[in-house]
C-alpha cells in the first residue's frame, strides 16, 4: 500500500515565534515520523513575494525559517525539505492550471475580495494595489499541491478555500486531458484541519501575532525570554488569592509546554493562590528547557548558511529527480506539448476498437449542463450548455435511439439535431464521424 502524502507548505515571512512552534512546527515534525506517511515541506518563497518587495528580508527570512524546522527536529534524509523556487515544474505547472482554472473562481479568493473590498471603501478603483501575483495565488499553491499528488493538506480555517480550489483546477484538467483517454493525472487532495493544534496567546492576551506585535521570538536569548514571559499581562489578584486558570495567559502557555500531570499541579496552585511571580518563573523554566537544546542548534545553523543552502539544494534535487520531472514530462504530453517527430503523419481515420464510443456528462463552471462524445481518444462532439441535467441526458437518448440520420452540418463546426443547435464537431472531426459512432449505440441495441 502506498504511503499517503502530506504536504505542508511554511510561509517564508518574519521570525518565528512560540506561537510557530507550538501551533504548526512541533505537531508537524512529530507527524512527520508517523508511519505510512511521506511528508513533503516546503519553503514557499514564491508566495512571500506576493506582500515582501525587500529582497535582503525574504533572504534572511527563508535562511531563519529553514534553520528553525532543522533545529526542531525535521529530518531532511526522512522526508522532503525543500524551497518552492527550487522546483521550476511547480511555475510550469501553475501556466498549466491557469489555462483551466475558471476566472470567476479566482474572483471569489477571500484575499483579492478582502482587497477589492477595501478599495471600494477608501472610493478607489477595484483593483487598485492589486497584483496578479495575489489575484493568481490560489493558482500557484495549487501547483504546489497537485505537483505531488498530495493525498492530504494540513491548513488553517482561513485555508479551506484554497485546497478547494486546487481540487476543482484538478479535477477540471482530469476531465478536460484525462477523460479522452482514461486517465487521471492528479490526485484530490483533502484538507486537513487540526482543531487540537494550539493558539498561544500572546504578551497581551489575544492571540500571538506579528501583526499585534504581542510574540516571543522563538530564539530569543536566555535572560530576553526571561523578560518577555515576566512582561505578560496579569490581573491584580494577589498571592494567596485564587486565579482562574483557564482566563490566565500565563497558564495556557504553561499548558502548551508541560505535562497532562504537570499541568494539573498548576491548575491546583493556581486555586490555591499562586503568585504570579512564582507562576511565570514556572513557565519561563518549562519553555526554556524544551527551547533551549533547540536554540543551540538554531546558532549552530545560523552561522552555516551555505550547509542549509545544500540541504534545501539537495533536498530539490533528489525530488525532481524522483516525482516533479516525470510529472511535468506526462502532464506535457497530455497537453500536446510533444515531440514533433513522433506526430502522426496522414488522416486520423477510425481504426478498430473494441468499445463503444460513449456520453461524458459533466457540469461547468457556468452552472450548466454539458456532455461530449467520445470515441476512444478522440472527442467527437462537444454540446452546447443546458440549465439542467436532465435536458442534456434527454437529448443524449435522443442521439442514442435516432442516430445520425437527422443532424445536419450548417456554418463552421456547428450541429444541429433538426433545426435545433446541439452542439459543435470537435477539431478535425467530420460530421461522418459523429454519424457513425451513433450508428455503433443502435447496432448494439439492435
């Protein structure tokens, strides 16, 4: 049986903090040694450019992200650690998908409406400020996913949309290149929602953030960790007075580094009056003793940036070797992009097959009905749309039981059943064609 994939893309952006660690870096390596699992992670660089124009940031940024996954833990010889601007089949593969995604979906990405909302508010124009890079982002991180077949995508609630959308560019390039010829070329992914995944709140109380300027850097120094943990808002209740634990900052951060049994003992010190001085010295010697080996190794790395650049290097390497060149070599194909040399010179005249041509219904993004004809590899007839299902299954009976004898070829490649438009002959398709393909559906009734 084949190991599911689980891929994890790390937004290239800031320096990571406690909130990084206990949230998404420290579930994520534990999950990456779980058996029956290949994990992909990856550096999405390409994304942050979207937001970071200081190109010496990203820089430092990608460098400080890197060496922290290393320094807690993640295995590059295990699973694969790489940087999005390393695997050039994933730019390729996003033209692929933007030739088929639909655009009114990217208009309903949460980030471009969130945009276009508050230009309408401020009186500008909709797409003021607004670039394609984050009007095609959905695009780009579903060629991140699709790349790699992944079977599975852990994300945030605000991240749902994305893998939904990365499923519906999937599955339209499935039916548009894969149908004809009985194939499947990427996997659904599914989403993945960690709902026991901890959110630490900050210094302030509200959730750690770089954007409320309320972190503790994951790195920080000894004595700077110190500071930061006794600088974290308190009530005014006194020593030998009971605390709420479940309301206290300090105790959900204490909760997110201590033991089931460590933290029942908190808990019970918190109702019999706990200082808060006592409390956060508590929690500042559980942080630092899970932080502090790690923190080590995080300088280590830090002064070997040319070491992380090979493993990222290397990392890329090994996984275009392995998946991303053959994928990008058969989506290719599937396209049309091919070998002029290996073209086949002469009529594509019918040859013997072994199976009826067949009816493809399927829905559009348009919300209409539509269904093709399809004999072998080759499309017959494309329809036109219908408001319902039902109408365009009735008007494939009718093909079915009536055959050929009433269509009629009028004006470029349209078709028309009587006076009745239904459809258009696909490129290089000759009304002859369609005529005897539905002669096949009444010779096997007969």
């Amino acid at each position: 049986m084949s190991p599911t994939r689980i891929l994890t893309g790390i937004t290239t952006s800031g320096t990571p903090h406690l909130g990084n660690y206990a949230g998404a870096i420290r579930p994520a390596v534990t999950a990456s040694r779980a058996p029956g699992v290949e994990s992909f992670y990856f550096l999405a660089d390409y994304h942050s450019l979207i937001k970071a124009q200081d190109a010496a940031r990203v820089q430092r940024s990608t460098l400080e992200i890197a060496a922290t996954w290393l320094a807690c833990g993640l295995e590059p010889d295990k699973v694969w650690f790489y940087r999005q601007s390393d695997i050039p089949e994933t730019t390729e593969l996003m033209w692929l998908l933007t030739c088929v995604a639909g655009k009114g979906i990217l208009n309903r990405a949460h980030a471009y409406k969130a945009a276009v909302d508050k230009n309408r508010v401020e009186g500008e124009d909709d797409d003021a400020g607004v670039t394609a890079g984050l009007f095609m982002y959905p695009v780009l991180m579903a060629a991140d996913i699709l790349l790699f077949n992944a079977d599975k995508v852990p994300v945030g609630r605000d991240q749902i949309q994305h893998i939904e959308m990365a499923r519906d560019f999937g599955q339209r390039f499935n039916h548009l290149y894969g149908e004809p010829v009985g194939k499947e070329y990427f996997t659904l992914p599914e989403v993945v929602i960690e709902e026991s995944v901890a959110t630490l709140p900050g210094l302030d109380g509200r959730k750690m953030s770089k954007s409320y300027d309320n972190t503790i850097p994951l790195f920080a120094p000894r004595e700077t960790l110190r500071k930061l943990i006794f600088s974290i808002v308190t009530d005014s209740r006194a020593p030998g007075e009971a605390k709420d634990a479940d309301s206290s900052n300090v105790f959900q951060l204490y909760q997110a580094f201590a033991t089931p049994a460590e933290t029942a003992e908190m808990r019970a010190a918190f109702a019999g009056g706990i200082a808060w001085g006592d409390a956060k010295q508590a929690l500042f010697e559980h942080i630092d003793a899970e932080i502090a080996p790690k923190r080590e190794k995080y300088e280590a790395l830090m002064a070997q940036p040319a070491a992380i650049e090979a493993v990222l290097r290397d990392g890329a390497q090994r996984l275009r070797e392995r998946y991303a060149t053959a994928t990008m070599r058969t989506l290719r194909e599937a396209v049309g992009l091919r070998d002029l040399s290996q073209v086949s010179v002469g009529p594509d005249k019918k040859t013997t097959r072994g199976a009826l041509p067949v009816f493809k219904q399927y829905r559009e993004a348009d919300g209409r009905f539509y269904f093709k004809l399809v004999d072998g590899d080759r499309v017959l007839l494309q329809s036109v749309g219908h408001e319902s299902a039902r109408t365009a299954g009735q008007l494939i009976g009718r093909l079915k039981q009536e055959g050929g004898a009433a269509l009629r070829h009028a004006e470029a490649s349209a078709v028309h059943l009587g006076d009745e438009l239904i459809g258009h002959l696909h490129e290089g398709t000759e009304l002859v064609d369609v005529v005897e393909a539905l002669a096949q559906f009444a010779a096997e009734d007969a």
